[in-house]
C-alpha cells in the first residue's frame, strides 16, 4: 500500500483521519511516545513502527496506537526491530489487531527471537491473519 | 502380570521396580496388550530405558511412540501438557491410550524431586475427570530413597509391585491432590539482589535481573527469557497480587534463582501448565514461565503467592523428537 492509497483510504473514510494525518506531518510521523515507548507511522510499507519497551506501564497505548492505522481490508506492516521488551499484554494487542482484520494481513518485521519464541509457545504464531517477516526490518 | 483390565476412566499407577528385569517385566507386557488392543501408546523414557523398550519390544516397537523424559520432563511442569497433547489428539477415536512416564530419577535436585511430585498428583486433577487411559508411572526402588516410594503410594491410586496390581490404601484421593500447594521452601543461598516493586517498578525489576542474570554467567538468550519470566510473574503480582510485590534473587549450585513474593492468592491448581488457547484472552503469565524457565516453583501460603524461576547456568536440553517412526512432538 502506497501513499496514494492512504489517502484513498482517507477519502472513502477507511483509513487515518486527517487529523492524525495532520497530526503524523507535523511530528514526523510520531503518533505516540513515553519515556520508555515511541511509535511512529510508516508509510512505504503502511504501519507503524515501535521502539523501546512495552509494559503493564503503556501496554495500553499499543492497541490505541494500532488502531490508529488499523486497516480491515489491507496490510498493516509493524516494524518492531527496535523493542527492546514487549511483555505478554504488548504482543497480545499485536494479536488482537491481527484477528481484528477481514482480509489483510498483520506483517510482523524485525520480530525479535525472544518475542518469536514467546509467540510459539502462546500458540500465537499459528495464526493465519499474522504474519512473522523474515525479511530486513522496513520503515526505520 | 495380572489386572490388566481395560480402564474407563483415567488410572494413574506406579510401578515400583528394582533392576532392569523387573523394569522389563513391569513395562514390556503393558506395552504389548496396548499394541494388541488398537490402542496408542506414548513411553516417555530416559534414552537408555527406550533403547531397552526397543530391543524387548521387536517388530512392536513401530507401533510406540517415544519421547525423552530429560527433555519433555526437564521442566517437571511441562509433562502434563505433553501428555495432554498425546490424549487430545486420540479423544473421541472410541479407543483408549496407553502412557508410560518416569518423572523420578536418582539425580533429580531436591527442588526439581519436589515439584516431580507435586507434578504426580496434579495428573490427577488434570485427567482424573477425562478420558480413559492408563499411565503407568515407574519408580526404582533400588535407586530413590523410602519417602520418594511412599509419596508415590499417595500420589497414584493404584500400585503395582512385584506381578500384583491393587488399590493404594493411602491414595490422597482427587480433591487433595489440587489442593493449595504449601510445602515450605527452604532458604538457599544469600540473596545478591533485592527491591519491591510497584506498577511502576518493572522496569527496575527487568534491570536488576538482566544485571544478576549477566554476573551469573547466563547467555544472553537465557537472561532475556528470564527477565521475560520475572517480568510476567511481577504484572501478575501488580495486577492481582496486591498492586506489588517483592523480588530477591540468588545463586545456587547450578542455577539463579528470582523469587517473588506477594499478598495475592489463586486456587487453580493447574493455572501454569494448561496450554492457553490462542483465541482466549486466558493469562498465559506462568504458562510463558514455565516454558521459558528450568524450573517454576509455585507456593500458596496463608499470607500470598511465592514465586521462585530458577534458570541453570549450563545449556539446558530443549523439547525433540526421539522416536524416529512417527512424527509426534510431545511439545514445540
């Protein structure tokens, strides 16, 4: 999904509203950060991009961010190369926003090994609407 | 041997052997009349007692799945999944299931013989309501001490000695075998670390086990499971223990040792070792633990949980494969 396609989604009111739009401008994309958090919105490819550590401190501004470039009908890609820790509720969002999804895909990148293996065993990784990149982190 | 007669229900039975014979003796013909009869068997085994089954077992032993006890059993809370895994994927066949499973050895460390047994009862209260199959629990005579033997009488209903199969007549029974688990812990090792915890306490929490976990010596994969471990027990502690918790760690021989302490209780017996189901917002705190960690010891006092993750220095083995005739994995 490209820019164009963003801004489609905007205008048939499928995707971010302009003021996040706006809002994502303005900052540089940066739609959320605390003191241990920082998520920014990734454009080629659609999604966002998370850095730091999640948890029972922010793990509820993970599903706030996420909704905020959630698309039903097309890909989210989330760059998590640069969490450091993500606790269980952290990566249970990322879960939700997958089942969440009608046709698209949840593409995980950069997904680091603990948080794979952590996935594994919560019989997370299974699922068919997300999705484990192995390719290079993207968006950063 | 006799009172070979088919189950209805779930039957949880030691065999107490001495030496190799009577192991042979105990095991080969049980085996055997569950090949005979249609019905899937599962022998998790050392290596040395599956190559044995092997050899006795011949032309049958295609028809047996193996696993290896050191593995699949390292973490003692990690059987029962397994042997629910083997019993759910043969549920409603209309045909019972044979296991063999020897969680006790000689070389086990105190607190891993402790959590073995605990392990024993719960198989109770996790198949005692379910299908019907029969696992066959040896223990060596020979090799584990007295009180090892008499808490098998205590855990298991039946028990089998010599050629003669009969009813444990001190048997726990269902109910107390879930009940609150409060065996004392002892107290090992001076502790290198200490702090208490809040909501926002986790972060020095993951530090000063990363930090612990580092000076001991772990690999660094192992000291981020661990802080992923301890993490999870502290949100637990945050979350339903009370707003906090305390968090002390130590070293012993071969491992290093988080314990968290907190005012919160819980009266789910298996709460750690049922796999979550992936569409369930289930905790999965002591579920990830247990998978993460060597060891998970869980106590409900009077007063609160205590938590104790023990993690060794030295590589631990992880979950495989043994047999090499079917494609069943106990655990991924």
């Amino acid at each position: 999904m490209g820019v164009a396609d963003i801004w489609l989604d905007f205008w048939t009111g499928k995707g971010p509203g302009i003021d996040e739009l706006a809002d994502a401008a303005i900052r540089g994309g940066r739609i959320y950060a605390d003191k241990q958090l920082v998520v920014t919105r990734t454009l080629e490819p659609y999604g966002l991009c998370f850095s730091g550590e999640i948890d029972i401190t922010n793990s509820k501004a993970v599903p706030q961010a996420l909704s905020l470039a959630f698309v039903r009908n097309g890909d989210m890609h989330l760059d998590v190369s640069g969490l450091i820790f993500c606790d269980i509720s952290g990566i249970r969002s990322f879960v939700d926003a997958a089942e969440a999804m009608d046709e698209g895909h949840l593409l995980l990148h950069g997904l680091p090994p603990l948080l794979q293996k952590v996935m594994t065993v919560t019989g997370w990784s299974d699922m068919k609407s997300l999705v484990i990149c192995h390719c290079a982190a993207v968006g950063r | 041997m006799p009172a070979l007669n088919p189950v209805e229900k779930f039957r949880h039975e030691a065999l107490l052997y001495s030496g190799w014979a009577e192991f042979v003796a105990g095991t080969v013909p049980f085996i055997r009349e569950g090949v005979k009869a249609g019905e899937p068997v599962l022998v998790v085994e050392s290596v040395d007692k599956i190559e044995m089954l092997r050899i006795a077992l011949g032309d049958e032993t295609d028809a047996v799945l193996f696993a290896n006890m050191a593995e699949v059993g390292s973490n003692p809370a990690r059987i029962i999944p397994a042997w629910h895994e083997f019993v759910s994927r043969h549920a409603g066949t209309g045909r019972r299931m044979r296991g063999i499973g020897e969680p006790i050895w000689k070389e086990r460390s105190a607190d891993e013989l402790i959590e073995c047994q605990r392990h024993e009862s719960l198989l109770n209260v996790a198949f005692g309501h379910g299908e019907p199959w029969w696992l066959l629990c040896p223990y060596d005579t020979e090799k584990l001490d007295a009180a090892v033997i008499d808490e098998a009488r205590r855990s298991h209903e039946f028990i089998t000695e010599g050629s003669e199969a009969r009813r444990s007549e001190i048997f726990r029974g269902l109910e107390a075998s879930g009940a609150p688990f409060d065996v004392p812990l002892p107290d090992r090792g001076t502790s290198v670390g200490e702090i208490a915890f809040g909501v926002d306490g986790l972060g020095s929490v993951r530090s000063l086990v990363a930090r612990h976990a580092n000076a001991a010596g772990l690999h660094r994969e192992r000291v981020e499971e661990l802080m992923t471990a301890v993490n999870e027990v502290a949100t637990n502690s945050v979350r339903h223990g009370g707003g906090g918790g305390s968090l002390r760690i130590w070293q012993e021989h071969v491992a290093l040792v988080c314990e968290i302490r907190d005012a919160g209780r819980f009266n789910d017996p298996l709460a750690d070792r049922q796999r979550p189901s992936p569409v369930h917002s289930a905790p999965r705190g002591l579920w990830v633990a247990n998978q993460l960690c060597d060891l998970v010891q869980i106590r409900n006092f009077a007063n609160g949980t205590v938590i104790r993750l023990h993690m060794r220095r030295l590589p631990t083995h992880r979950l495989s494969v043994v047999s090499d005739a079917q494609d069943y994995t106990p655990l991924n």
